[in-house]
C-alpha cells in the first residue's frame, strides 16, 4: 500500500516515520525546501524520543520518501493525508485553515487517480464536508473520498502513542474511505486496538471533545488545589482517592502551573468558538480557557508570595522551560508568563531546560540568564521555582541545592519534591495544593 503525506511538520513525520514502520510506503511531501533537506540528511527538526532512528531506519528501508514535488508524492498513492499546521486564528480564536484549503487544492488539481484525502490535522467539524464539495467541484471526473483521522499524539510519547493507541478514529462516509483505512490501521489488530468509525462530523468533534475534556480534567485538579491550601489539605490524595474511582480514572489528574502546549489551548479555544457559532455554548469549555489562562498568569505572584513577598534583586532559578517534559517545544509554555512576571517584578533570573533553550531564548527578556546546567541555574540562588518535571530535576537532592543555593525557597510547580524531606533540610517549601504541615 502507498501512501502520500502532505506535511513534513510534527504530525506528518510521525504518522509517516509509523506507517513505514507498519510495511506502508510513505512519501511525506515538505514544502519547505531548507526542512526537506535537513529530513533528507537524517536531520529532524523537532525533539521527539525515538524519531531520529525510526526515519532514519524506514528511508534506510525505502519505505520513508521525502518527494520535492507534490505530484511525485501522490502519484499511486491510495491516500493522502493532510498534515499541515492549523494554528490558532488572529482575532478569533478560530482555527486557521488556510494552509488546509491550499494543500487540498494542490492535490485536487494533482490528481490523476482517485483517492481517500484523509485529514489528520486538528480541523473544525464540518472541515471533511467542505473538502467532499471542493472535491467534486474542482474534481468532478475523479472519485475522490474523505475521511477524518484524528491524531491523539502526546510530544515526548508520540511513537508510542500512535503504535499502541488506546483507539483508532475513523470518520467516512464511504465503504472505500473505511477499507483503506483499515489497511492501512492492520497492524493494530494484533493488539486488539478498538477502530471507532463514525461519519465525517463525529470524528471531527471526537478531536475536540477529547482534548476538551483532557484540559477541564487538568482545570478541575488545579481548582481543587486551590482549595487544598485554604483548607489544608493534600491534591496529591484527592487525586489518588478520585482517580481509583474507575468512572473517573487516575490520569490527567496532576495538579500544576496550569496547562500549555501546542494542541489544549489551541483546542479549547477553537471548541469554545465552534460552540458558540453553532449556537451550543460551552461554558465548561469557556470556564476551562479562563480559568487556565488566568491561572498561568498567576504563578508569578505565587513565586513572589512563596519569597516573602518581594523579589526585586533576588536570584530565582528557573529549572523547565518547554510546555512539559521530553520536548523543546515553548509553545504557550506556564513558563513565559512566569519569567516575564518575575523580572517584571525586579526579579534576577537564572533558567535551564535540558531541550528547549534555543526555543526558548527569543521568547524571554533580554536579561534572563540562560545557564549551561541545572548546577549552573541553581548557584547562587534565592529561590528554585521547578517548572517542568524533567526526570534530572526530580533526581536533585536537598544536599546538593544547599551546596549550590544562597537562599532556602523551593516552589515546587509540579509536586515533585518530597515536602518533608525539603524541610528537614531547611527548605521553605511549596508545593500545590500541598498542605504546608
Ligand atoms: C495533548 C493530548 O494529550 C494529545 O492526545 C493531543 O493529541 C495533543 O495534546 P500534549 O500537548 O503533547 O498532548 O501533552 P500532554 O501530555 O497531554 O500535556 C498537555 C499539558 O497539560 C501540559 O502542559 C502538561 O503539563 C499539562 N498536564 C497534563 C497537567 O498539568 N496535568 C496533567 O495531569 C496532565
């Protein structure tokens, strides 16, 4: 089986790099010429563990092609995914379509066979619909399909994610549209991976609804957090003592500096839009993006309360920068507002992310010291503030912050310290929602 991706970015290269894994040839096709040179020299242009090698090891195979032209890349292909970026929308909050509609057209007027177009980009619901007119408007000789293929990849697990999926969805309004995708999905049966098929607007909204509900979980602990520390208790035992609950389940319940990325704001906001436009309101979902903007914006002035109340002159070490662990990716990272805030505040900040800091540097005032290491951030310090849960900063011990800190506050955004093990070493420690016993 052949298929042709249209987009070379995140999305694209790991569903590509993933079906030549399953014994599909792949072409991804990248418009961007300096990117498909890298691609093609074994260079990847994002942090994402095991991609490198996966590339590497199916163009190795010949099964991974990275075509300059987009007729190379579709020709025999039986489908094409569209992997574009659908960022967010200036002014609105609506997703942005326009690179969508310009990759289908290319396709369309590609064309000399037909074919399934598959989205795989986050699309509004209605998306799948507008590409089946544009098809037979533009291609009415031809008959092209389409599906809707969500992708549910976390950064940092996204092999694995797309390897051993808890559920495939598929959303087709036509017997060949399922069939290929099928195919193309067969590997999975091995491992009894549920297909969810459904019509072209169900799978577009299960997108939404999944990361809806994933992003008002995480807003839903954060509050509770909230209300730990007035009332003195634990978020940590809320979260075990509703999450064995299986009508609730364990995960998506760490409480923390509220959530970024490049696939929950992003989504919220647009579900939010796509609600209101269709004249079903959300206001879970319009709760959600407040509440967790309002939140990020927050962290700062809960830096400085945990500081005794003023920051100005003060050293605070930053440790975690990108949006979470294993990737450099900043994109609406808890930490921007945060060190914005602090050096706003008079504050002196010292930062270092194990991925992100090229990502990161354009994104911070001038005056953040970026350090070579965790140790290098730390020396000298009034503060630690830890950011983003990396594995190295789990492991840093009371005694080894002691030797490099000047001050004793530890704000622990991601409760990963052990509270009384901080303080028997002379810590002034906060977690979230930690009772401070
Ligand atoms: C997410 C979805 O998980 C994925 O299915 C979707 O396709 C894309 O968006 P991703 O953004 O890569 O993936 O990361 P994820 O691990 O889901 O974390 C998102 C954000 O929520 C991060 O900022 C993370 O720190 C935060 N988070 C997550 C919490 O604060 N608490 C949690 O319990 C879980």
């Amino acid at each position: 089986m052949r298929i042709a991706i249209i987009g070379g970015g995140y999305v694209g290269l790991v569903s590509g790099a993933c079906f030549a894994e399953f014994g599909v040839s792949v072409a991804v096709v990248e418009a961007d010429a300096a990117k498909r040179q890298m691609l093609l020299g074994g260079q990847i242009p994002i942090y994402e563990p095991g991609l490198d090698r996966l590339v590497a090891d199916n163009v190795a195979a010949g099964r991974l092609t990275f075509p300059a032209a987009l007729e190379e890349g579709i020709h025999d292909a039986e489908a094409v995914f569209i992997a574009v970026g659908t960022p967010t929308r200036r002014g609105d909050g609506h997703a942005d379509l326009t690179y969508v509609f310009a990759a289908v057209e290319q396709v369309l007027r590609a064309l000399d066979h037909p074919v399934v177009i598959v989205t795989k980009s986050t699309v509004p619901v209605g998306t799948g619909r507008k590409i089946l007119e544009l098809a037979r408007e533009l291609r009415p000789d031809l008959a092209v399909d389409v599906a809707s293929n969500p992708e549910f990849l976390r950064e940092g697990s996204a092999i694995g994610d797309f390897m051993r999926p808890d559920r495939v969805v598929v959303g087709a309004e036509s017997e060949r549209a399922r069939e290929v995708l099928r195919q193309l999905y067969r590997p999975l049966n091995l491992i009894e991976t549920p297909i969810v098929f459904t019509g072209l607007e169900s799978a577009e909204l299960i997108k939404y609804a999944a990361n809806g509900f994933l992003a008002m979980k995480i807003t839903f602990i954060n509050e509770m957090a909230d209300l730990c520390e007035k009332v003195g208790a634990d978020v940590n035992d809320i979260a075990k003592g509703i999450g064995l609950d299986g009508r609730i389940g364990r995960k998506f319940l760490h409480a923390g500096p509220g959530f970024g990325g490049s696939c929950f704001p992003k989504d919220t906001l647009a579900l939010m839009r796509i609600a209101e436009e269709a004249g079903a309101p959300s206001r879970l979902i319009q709760s959600v993006v407040a509440v967790n903007d309002a939140r990020k914006e927050a962290m700062a002035a809960r830096v400085v309360a945990a500081c005794g109340g003023d920051v100005t002159g003060k050293t605070i070490a930053v440790l975690g920068l990108a949006f979470k662990p294993e990737t450099d990716d900043m994109r609406e990272a808890p930490s921007l507002p945060l060190v914005r805030g602090l050096i706003s505040r008079g504050a002196r900040v010292q930062a270092f992310d194990p991925e992100a800091m090229t990502q990161a540097r354009p994104l911070l005032p001038e005056s953040v010291v970026l350090a070579a290491d965790t140790a290098e951030a730390l020396t000298g310090a009034d503060a630690l503030v830890l950011v983003t849960e990396w594995n190295e900063f789990r492991a840093l011990a009371p005694a080894k912050l002691k030797e490099l800190m000047r001050g004793n506050a530890v704000i622990d955004l991601r409760n990963v310290f052990d509270p009384k093990a901080m303080r028997e070493a002379g810590f002034i420690y906060s977690g979230i929602g930690r009772a401070a016993s």
